[in-house]
C-alpha cells in the first residue's frame, strides 16, 4: 500500500479530485484563499499523538543500530505530498521545517516523479560516474542548465560536491591555495614545501587561517567545524584550529527604532573583524579568507543589514583575504531571492559562493582567480552526483515555470505581518520576529517555552523547527502559499493562546 | 538515441543475441572462456585515439566551468555495460578502473535497472529525507537487509553517510569523543570544556591525535587529510595538524624469498608506532585512535601481513587507543571477501570500520561503545541517502545470487597468476605483482614508463589506473570473469611487447 499514490499519480495521471479532504480547521485571523496546487493535502490531520506507536515502534528497532537521539518520528515518504509531511501513524503535518530546509518544492512533486519516468534518465541514477575524470556526455549541457543558470553574479564557474561540508571544506581549500599562491609569487612550490606537507609540517602545510564569526554554522567535519560556533553539542572533543573568531552584530527589534544602535554594533563587529584580521597576521597565521552566512540560521537566524555585509566584502578585499558566502541554507530561493546575498545589491558580492541543501548537490562556485591551478587538488571520487543534478535542473524549471520566487515573496510578506501581529498579541511570549521571504524566525521568551511550544504545534500538525537557544526558525518549501501562511498562523495562535 | 539501450533493456527484457559482437583480440596466452554474462559486450572495440574528438570538444566546453586537468574522457553511460565502459566517440574499453573502484557490478547491471522501474522505489529518488530525525519506515529495514548483513564481526552498529571523507571525518570524530569520555571518567564535561570549546580552545576542543602512516589515503576533507600522506598534491597548502605517522611496511618480493627481512620490517614499523604513541602522549597530544588501510591503495597497493595487522590491533588496545580500518577501497569483495580485513581471521579486528565506493553509501560500523554519547554529536542534514541503501541491497543480492565473491577469487587467482608470467617475460619492466583476489597491482620500471604504458593500454581498450609512484592497480569490477582476466592479460602482453 505504502506507494500507492505514487502509483495512482503515473497511472491516471493529475486529477485535481482525488485530494482527500482535511478535517477543518479553525481560522481565527483571515480567510485563507483556497490553495491552487495539484498535488497537496486540505490541511493537517492528526490521528495519534507524536511520535505515535508506530513510530515509537521503529525508533526503538533503530535504536539497537544507532543513536536514535535525535529521531523525532518515522515518515511516510510515499504519501506526503507537498507541504505536507505524513508520518507511519497517519498524521499528517503541514511542514515548515521541510527537512532541515533542504526540500525545495515539497513533496512527490510531479514534475520530478516524471523525471523518474523517463527511460533516458536511468542510466544517471544506476551509473554513478568519478566525475572529475570521467564525466558524462551531458554534464556540462546540465551543469550550464541547472547551475550556472542561476549562478552569483560575476561567477561563471562551479564545482559540485556531495554535501554542504565537503562544500565548504574544498571553499576552504581553494582559499589556502589561492592564497598560498600569491604568497609565492605564483612560483612553484619549493622542495620545502614538498617535503614538509607530506608530514603535516609549515611551509608545506602554512599556518593559515580562515576568520569566521560566533554564531556561525559551517558544517562538521574538521576544517568546517573550526567556523562553527553555534552549539557546545557540535564542537566538543573534536580537535580544532587557532583561527580568529569575529562577533556577529546582535541586532535590536524593531528594526527602525534601533538605527543607531545597530548601525554602532555593526561597526563595532567590524572593527574587530580587521583587528583580529591584523593580530592573526602578527601571530604568523594570516587570514586566508573569511566566510560567513547571509543569515545565520542555526545560530539563531541572526541577521545583518546589507552595508554590513558590503563593509566586510571590502575589509576582505583590503586585507587581500578571499570572501566566502556560505548559502548552504540561506540558498535556493527562501529569502525571496534565489541567493540571500542578492538582497545586498553587488555586482562582486563574493568571491566564493557554496550551496547545498536545497540545491539537493552540494558544492560552490567560485571566481576565476579561486580556481586550483592543477588538477587533483580539488578532487575525491565522486565529486558530486549527476543525479542531484538532474533533480535540481526540473526544480529550476518549476521554480521559472510557477514563478515561486515572488509567491515566496508575497507568502513571506503574509507571514511576517502574521508574526508582527502575534508578537504585539503575546509581547509576554513573543519577540524580534524577523525575516526575508519566507526565511522568518521569531523568539520565544525562554528555550523551555520554545520546545514546549514546538511539540504542541506538532501536535495540532505544524512542524516547526528551532534554532539558537531560543528563537523558533520558519523553513517552508517554495510551494508554501499565502493559504498555507493563514493556516500556519491560526495553528500557531491556538498554540499561543493555549499556552497564556 | 542515448538512451536506447536502456529502453530495449525494459521493453524487450533480456535477450542474449541482442549483443554485438567486437572485434577480434590476438590471443597469445589462453584460450578465453566465453562470458557467462547476459549483460556484457563481447570485447573491446577502439574507434579513434583517446580522447577522441567529442570527448575534447566536450572537455573544452567544460573547461570554461571547471578545472579540466583531470578529464580522461567524456562517457556515454547509456551504452556502457558490465565490464566495458563507452566513450562519446563510441570507443568501448573494458575498464579495470570502475571509477576509482567505486562500481561494484559493472554497469547498467539488469537488476539495478529493474530497481528503477519499481514504483515502489519512486519515492525514496525524490523526496531525500534528513535520516536523523525524520527517517522513512523502511529505514531500519533496509539497513538490516542491507549494511547490517555484511557487517564486520563484533559490529552491530552502523552509521551511513554521504561519501568516504565524511565517513572518516565522522569516524574521528566518534574516536575522539570516546576518548575524551574515557578520560574525563564518563563525568559531564565541565564549564570550561563549554566554553573553551566554543573558541577553538582546550579542553574543550582537545589537543588529541590520530596516528596513521605514511603512504596513507583517507581522504581530503581536512581532518581526514592529516591521516592522508600518499601524494603532494593532496595536501600542499592545506593547514594540518601535529599528529604522529608511523611508517607503513615496505615489504621485499617475491614474499616466499624474503620471509625474515619482511618479518623484521614489520616488526620494526610496529616498534615506531609503539614510540610514536609515547612521543605524543609526552607531548600533550595523546593518540585516540589509530586509522589504517589493510592495503594502501592510492599510496601505491601496499600490502603488510595479517601478522601485521593482528599486532597493529593489540598495540592500539594495549593503549588504550580506538582500532579504525577504512575499507572505502578495498571494502565491497574486491578482495575474494567483502572486507580485506577478514583475511586477518580476527573475532575482533576493528573497532571502526569505514566505507563508501563499491558500497554506493558512505558510512561506518561501530563497536557499541564508540557510539557518540548524544544525539547531534555525529550529523548533519541527509547522514547517508536511502536511495543508495536501496541500490546497495541489490548489489548484495546479486553478489550473493551469482557467488561473486568465489567468482573474484577465481578471477583475482587468475589474474596474479597472470602477472607473474608477465614479470617474468618482462624483468626490466614489470616487479612486485601482488593482490588479493582482483584487487591486484604490479610495479613498472619508472613512472614515465607508468604512465605510458596506461595510455598504450587504453588506446588498445583497456583501461587502468595507476597508483603509488610507479604501479598499476587493477581494480575490475566483481562481475570481471577469467574470460575477462585471460582479455587483459592478452592486451597487457600486446603493450608490454611492442614497449621493448
């Protein structure tokens, strides 16, 4: 039974009828217009608590095979569909937290579920290529489609990865040679330099430095969590590196009756961002790039306005340090914009650009002068997967096809309007909503009251997630409607009410 | 026409006579068993040079995207089958290189394909969950049918992953977070160990090792990439850390002729890692695990004992040190067994044992107490994707279903066998064959003549890869029969005769 919608969608097609019908839901704030999508549910339906037994049943089964910790129930992938994730319980939930931000365009979505169709597609999923050396014929006619289609301004060139830290690692990577490069004079390594990165040892191995800012999330592994500076749970126990560490502006709310303040914060961040940049040269570990989030979302969806960010593109070039925007979550279209960092207007914004998530490859793309200068520098076995690829070229057709872009936009403007509304409703509860696009947060006045909050949501069948100590962060797919706005906010109201 | 293969594959279902046949091949040693495979080419087949001129126009538009210095050639996926990897510009190679080692039973295998039209499988492409709080239902399943039932002994436990540097990467980490609880007495960690961790700093961020050895592959990322020490190109420029290498034996063939010297080499690299993991305990930088290849691979196949590796195994334990095997190459039945270690004939050889390549999924199995703690200690966003899971228990029912492993080791025997009557036809060129089942290597004269005669070899329409300074490694993959051996071996002759 378990694929059976899946298996009615190929065989008779799209019939707008065959939705089942939600039970109703009390709408205290506006109407909601009908939603005008194919392939999603009426609304939540909860049968069970959550996790329900089912569920419970499963975690305990992986639980003899890993730490189930983190696991907060099972899914049924096969019929979720859209917005709305549907677990092995029956619940469905209408989801705004869509897998930690990484699905674009909801579940099932037709379009891609045709893709799987299609027999000229099969040899990409059963063939997986090493394709640093040996690419399929399509790769670059797919890369040019998909990728570069929607590439930062001033990159023509990318390279993909299989995930957001093997993203950011080779970002890294890239910066030290570049940077080791014009340290050199662009002269060949010298036997020196040879001999001693064969065991670990300066010059061969120098004592570089990528500057990153606290708050930040860059992934896991080695290299990316020494710019991770979010969570204790994350870094503890693992060896790191001495790198300079900045502070990332702690706006006021409401924005415009803090300009001064914040606008002081932010060139007291970047004060401090030169002078570490000038110590660590002192200390003999020079600043080889600086990376940094749009929005830092992990660390509590922290924001900066964009002469923030431009101030800090120039300290970069000042200083000769490489810009590295980490769009790991920020990018794929949630901000309203398909890269948050084009909501700071630049033609340069950066001189490295990485990705993942909702881009379903990782990777990143990179200025010309930030390309290795050999081969087999920046490189592993697969280097990607022509795959992902191929999903993400149909998630870019649906995204210009439906123009999801301003739909974020407008259902972005709804939800923000919808948390200033709350906010002012529940000032005890409720503080510092803030957002582009869809890409909202808001804080709650304790971490406590935040998971409380959180699991009666998911019991009235939202899904939200949190981030930071105590901010609750919103990651709808770009399918997410105005519809689904009102729904969310009348779900999220009973929460709060209930809570008073 | 890309496609069509594939579609005739689906519509016509199997039918022996649909192959073509190839162009005849000088036999000069034995007569070649006919192929047993319904779904393999009958021999190789070379149109023009390589690469050919679709594969330079294709690399030339590449070029203007990404570094290009690595492209061998372009692919034509659809038409390639089984043993024999096509070009774009229709050459047919029987590929004993399978993407850096990483395709387990040839392509386009009939079974995977099938996989891809089984609408219940639809679902698990398209929507890609975050496995570690919103598995599918068939998680715990599929990981049992597949993982779990060719798991290590002593291992119950298994974490996936998306690729072998994030496996390794993660693999560290659980060693040192183990070790740190060990040391702290399983106690909470303390206010400083908090706070210092969330700067980079001790204790929080520990100074502790990983002592690997020298001729090591264990990936790029930069944790990884510290154990990592087979070539400069690798590391160059790339911050590392002060963490022991021990040399790896460097054993004297034929073995028969040089038993003691072999035996005092081991016994002499086993006396240095013993030392080494005193020097940095002095040091402040204790080792908290120990990572080794049972045969280096991109270091140049470098073979030890299992005496070797039993010893190795009680000296990290004597130390108190975790035991980390990275099967990512020789893992999946390369070998004539699924893991290289079981040729150690250990109860207990690992206490991590990592993956990835012929396995399709990254990951790593575990002993119960290297399990991290918490939960969010070892994640990130996808941990693995189940459509791999799905693809990797097929491989294993095939491999089961056509006793590929017996097969490996008649071929690998054969094959050896093989190489030793060529080395002793080519003394100034060929020394050292060794292998184990069909993962195989021998050494040329000199690196030129290395790579010359890779090229040779491929313009005939084999092709292979090399390793080390001056090796050749073959790497078939596990439907590569003694009809295909007897191919190589022929073809190898051809290029080793007209190189005198």
């Amino acid at each position: 039974m378990a694929a059976s919608w899946i298996s009615r969608q190929l065989t008779l097609s799209l019939q707008k009828n065959l939705w089942l019908s939600a039970p109703g839901c009390r709408y205290v704030s506006k109407a909601a217009a009908k939603a005008q999508m194919e392939f999603d549910y009426d609304g939540p339906s909860m049968k069970t608590a959550v996790p329900g037994p089912r569920s419970q049943e499963l975690t305990k089964q992986l639980g003899d095979i890993q730490n189930v910790g983190a696991v907060n129930f099972f899914c049924n992938y096969e019929e979720s569909r859209g917005n709305y994730l549907v677990d092995v319980d029956g619940n469905r939930m209408l989801d705004i937290y869509t897998q930690i931000s990484s699905i674009p365009i909801g579940y099932n979505h037709p379009a891609l579920l045709k893709l799987m169709t299609n027999p000229n597609n099969l040899s990409t999923f059963v063939n997986r290529p090493a394709l640093g050396i040996l690419p399929p014929e399509n790769f670059p006619d797919k890369i040019a489609e998909s990728l570069l289609s929607v590439a930062p301004s001033g990159m023509t060139r990318v390279q993909t990865m299989a995930c957001g830290s093997c993203s950011n690692e080779n970002a890294y990577k890239a910066m030290f040679i570049w940077y080791r490069n014009k340290e050199r004079g662009y002269k060949t390594p010298s036997d020196e330099d040879h001999s001693t990165c064969m065991i670990n040892q300066a010059p061969g191995c120098p004592d570089l430095s990528i500057l990153s800012f606290m708050g930040a999330f860059h992934g896991r592994t080695m290299g990316c969590l020494a710019t991770t500076h979010s969570k204790v749970i994350h870094k503890l126990d693992v060896p790191s590196f001495d790198w300079p560490i900045a502070p990332f502006p702690k706006l006021q709310y409401p924005l415009e009756e803090f300009t001064r303040e914040n606008a002081l914060e932010e060139a007291r961040c970047l004060e401090e961002v030169e002078d570490l940049i000038v110590k660590w040269r002192q200390k003999g570990k020079p600043v080889a790039g600086i990376v940094i989030e749009p929005i830092q979302a992990e660390g509590g969806d922290n924001h900066a306005s964009p002469d923030f960010f431009r101030r800090l593109r120039d300290i970069a070039r000042k200083h000769g340090c490489a810009f590295h925007v980490d769009e790991v979550q920020t990018g794929g279209g949630g901000t309203g914009k398909f890269w948050a960092h084009e909501h700071w207007g630049m033609d340069d914004p950066a001189d490295i650009v990485s990705f993942s998530k909702k881009l379903l490859t990782g990777g990143y793309y990179h200025k010309d002068e930030l390309q290795a200068d050999k081969p087999y520098r920046i490189f592993n076995t697969w280097m990607g997967d022509p795959s992902k690829n191929l999903f993400l070229s149909e998630v870019l057709n649906v995204i210009r096809r439906e123009n999801l872009l301003e739909e974020v936009t407008r259902s972005g403007k709804a939800l923000l309007n919808g948390l200033y509304e709350l906010q002012a409703q529940y000032p005890g509860i409720l503080s510092r909503a803030r957002g582009q696009g869809t890409f909202c947060a808001i804080d709650i006045c304790d971490g406590a009251t935040r998971d409380t909050i959180l699991v009666k949501a998911r019991d009235k069948g939202v899904l939200l997630g949190g981030c930071g100590d105590r901010s609750i962060r919103f990651r709808p797919a770009l399918v997410f409607k105005e519809y689904h706005v009102h729904l969310l906010l009348n779900i999220f109201n009973d929460v709060l009410a209930n809570h008073k």
